[in-house]
C-alpha cells in the first residue's frame, strides 16, 4: 500500500515578534511569534533543509521522484525541483517537477505523489513544500505569515504511514492570490474569504472524505487542519464534531505562522512525530478548494519521531531585535550593493556543479586524502587524475579557524570567513551563517547549510555555509 515513509521540516533560526511588529506600526499585536527566513535564505534553500531532513540516514539511490512544491519559488522559468535535487546529491536520472500557484500545491504534489506510488513509480517520491510568503506591511497577513519548509518521503513498500483515502474540492474563488508582478499577497474581505471560502470547501472536503469512508469523529486520533490564523480551524472542528482539546492538532500559528504551501504538511510532519501505531489521522488542506486524506499510522513509524523536525527546529531560535532588520531580510528597504570581483557565469556554474552544488570532495585512491574543491593532483603524493568523489555536505565538522570581516557587503554584518574541519579531518574554506559573530570560536560544532551566496548575472547564486550546530 502507498504511503509515507519518512518526514522532515525545516523552520529557519529567526523569530520575529508580532509586539516588534504592532509597535513598529502602532497597531494590534496578534501576540506570540513568526518565523523569518534568513538574508540568505528562501524557499529553494529551505526546501533543501527539509529534504536532507527528511532523507538523513536513507538510502538516496532509492528516491527516483523530487516534488517541489511552492507559491514563492525563487525562479518563474527555471525549475527548482532539480536544483534541489542536485544539491542532495541525487542521481540525474531522477524525475523532478515543481508545483505552484496555490496554498494546495503541497498537498497537490503529496496526492499526486500517493498516486504515482499506486500506479508503480520507479523509485520513491521524495515531496519537499516551502514558502516565505510577504504580508502587506501594517496589515495582520504581516503578523501571521511565517516562513518555513516540510518534507514526506512516499513509497509503496515498508511505509510508516498508509494512506487509506484521499478525497479533493476544486473551486475557482478569488479569496487570496498574489499576480506575476506583485510583491504582496492580496485578499477579498475577510468574512467573506471566510464563509464562501476556507470553511465552505473544508467542510465539505471533510465531509466527503469521512462519509466515503464511512468513519465518525470518534474513529480519528488527530485531526490536522490547515489555518489561515490561529482560531478559524476550531470552528470547523466543532462543527464536524471533533474535540478541539483532544483531537485537533496545533495550527503552529502562535510559533511559526502560517507557512504558505508548507504549513499542512509541516502540521502533519509535527503529527507524525508524536503518533503511535494505530493511530488514525484526518488531514485537510485549503487553496482553491481542499484536499483531504485519511491516514493510518503503522508498526514502522519509529523512524518518524527520529529525525529533526518541527519541535526541534522552534526550540532552537534567535530573536530579530528590530522590524528593521525584518525589513532588510526581506530586502523591503535599500542595502549598499554587495562587492562582487567576479561576474557570475553559468558555464563555470555547470563546470563546477559537483563541488559547488553537491558538495563532492575527491577522495585520492593512492593515500585517501580528502580535497575541496575536488582537485586533479592530489596535494598530499602529487598523484594525477587518481580520485573518486565523496559527498561532504552531511558530514558534521568544527571550526578550525576564523576571522571577521567588517569590509565585505552583507545584509548582517560582520561576514564570519571560515575555515571548517569535518569529521572526517576535510578542511575547506566557507562563510558561517545564523551566528552570533560575537559568540564564534576555534572548536565550535557547525554543520553544512545550502544558501544563496549572491543575485548577479541574472540568476540566484546558491552554495554552501556552515552553521553553528542546531
């Protein structure tokens, strides 16, 4: 039977306060916090966070499906899906393809993921959903949406979690939508979004799934509810009735925010880290319509609570101290230009792609010294064109040394140049990111992060930082 078979979330490192948010403007706090990509970040490089979290410790060679999906992608013709997929290090040979658009496109890509793993999909899917939306300044969307990314691995064979039903309503209702050439997410009024939109066709998705199933509220563990604010989803709950105290899951709107395309899944991800085997969760998402599915959790749902998820990711934070820096983040205020020497290039881009994309060291076959970048002539016997490549990127390291540059442009100032040493004694040279530069020393654990370096050529420059260890 089809289903999940691993899960991962990322959530970046910084918070925001909606109080820094209400005072910046003199308006009403919503009141906890929301989640903010870094300077560096988007939803590509979340995405690829949530997918290494979701696959550590797996077998890659068995993913034959990368779905990315998202209402922020970085490019409008370019697909994301096989950037990430280079970045993990997967074979070429994998099918990739990027879902967006809509609040649904997640659970888009999950359904249709579910459906390839019926129909005999080579390989297993690997679904990864990212967003980092932009709320009109002064309005409560600023306060609730937050950034963040999830992933599910999908099969047929060894699942953690079987899907016994899926059930979706389309409906072409301009409540929330966001055109090629704006900035900010738009929205009708809001009782109206709410009545003739969000609760009309989750209700019905709902009832749909759980009449064609024939199962009543109390035959469900959790119900996890896509939310487009903290509160909405409870009277949904109610009038279905489920148990708003028992069986309802945390909409992570008070921690996180709403994570656009990522947020069902993401709530789903924090479900099944916590879910027994037996369980049985109702699963609903919203944007154009909904799609709905029934999950059954199985004996094999050890590994779901072992990797880094949702709760790890809000536990570990760092609080943005002004709206300001929000604002830079999210480039909404001019910065000085970045100084860049050299022009960007796309063939040196390809020529590189397996150090600089896939982290690939070479590993000599003569004296087994491992080099970054990869090198032809091995520096420790000199041998030529003897060598085969490592992956590095999920190997853990230390700082070996460092210094601070004040001169370079960032967007967070000063640039923290690095010398790391991995594990497996690799050193290689990178810039840290989501650090404290103040609190940085020799020895420090950091582990590798997929980032934007630069925007110049016309395209998105990523590459790899280190981080002080989550």
């Amino acid at each position: 039977m089809a289903g999940i078979k691993s899960c991962g979330a990322y959530i970046p490192l910084w918070r925001l306060s909606r109080d820094t948010v209400s005072a910046a403007w003199g308006s009403r706090s919503l009141g906890g916090e929301r989640s903010v990509a870094n300077w560096d970040e988007d939803s590509l490089t979340m995405a690829t966070e949530a997918a290494y979290n979701c696959i550590n410790g797996l077998d890659r060679q068995c993913i034959g499906s990368v779905y990315f999906a998202s209402t922020t992608a970085p490019y409008k013709e370019k697909q994301c899906a096989a950037v990430i997929a280079s970045a993990l290090d997967l074979s070429n040979e994998v099918f990739s393809v990027d879902f967006s658009s809509s609040l649904r496109a997640g659970t888009n890509a999950l359904r249709s993921a579910l459906e390839a793993a019926r129909g005999g999909s080579a390989g297993d899917i690997l679904i990864v959903a990212s967003d980092a939306r932009l709320g009109t300044p002064r309005t409560t969307d600023e306060q609730t949406f937050g950034d963040g990314a999830a992933a599910v691995l999908v099969g047929n064979s060894g699942v953690a979690v079987e899907v016994e039903d899926m059930y979706s309503v389309s409906a072409d209702i301009a409540d929330v939508w966001r055109k090629q050439s704006d900035t900010f997410v738009q929205s009708w009024e809001d009782r109206w979004v709410m009545t003739q939109g969000y609760t009309q066709h989750m209700k019905t998705a709902i009832s749909g799934i759980m009449k064609k199933q024939g199962l009543s509220p109390k035959d469900v563990t959790k119900v996890i509810l896509y939310s487009p604010d903290a509160k909405s989803h409870l009277d949904i709950a109610r009038a279905l009735g489920f148990d708003p105290k028992e069986q309802v899951q945390d909409t992570l709107i008070s921690q996180a925010g709403n994570l656009g395309a990522a947020h069902t899944l993401a709530m789903l991800v924090a479900a099944l880290q916590k879910a027994k085997p037996g369980d049985r969760l109702l699963v609903a998402s919203y944007g154009d319509g909904s799609d709905a599915f029934i999950l059954k959790v199985t004996e094999n749902s050890k590994r779901l609570g072992a990797t880094r998820g949702v709760e790890a990711h809000l536990e570990s934070k760092r609080t943005l101290s002004t709206y300001e820096k929000y604002l830079a983040f999210r480039g909404l205020v001019a910065q000085p230009e970045e100084f860049i020497r050299d022009f960007p290039s796309a063939s040196v881009m390809w020529r590189t792609r397996s150090w600089a994309s896939s982290l690939h060291g070479s590993r000599c076959r003569q004296c087994g010294m491992v080099t970054f970048p990869i090198q032809r002539v091995c520096y420790g016997c000199q041998t030529r064109d003897e060598f085969e490549e490592v992956l590095l990127s999920d190997k853990m390291g230390k700082v070996f040394t460092y210094s601070l540059d004040n001169m370079a442009g960032s967007m967070d100032p000063p640039i923290v140049q690095t010398i790391v040493e991995l594990d497996d004694g690799t050193r290689l040279y990178c810039l840290m990111t989501d650090c404290d530069p103040k609190s940085v020393e020799i020895g420090m654990p950091v582990e590798m992060t997929y980032r934007k370096f630069h925007e110049h050529g016309g395209f998105h420059n990523y590459y790899w930082k280190c981080r002080p260890t989550r």
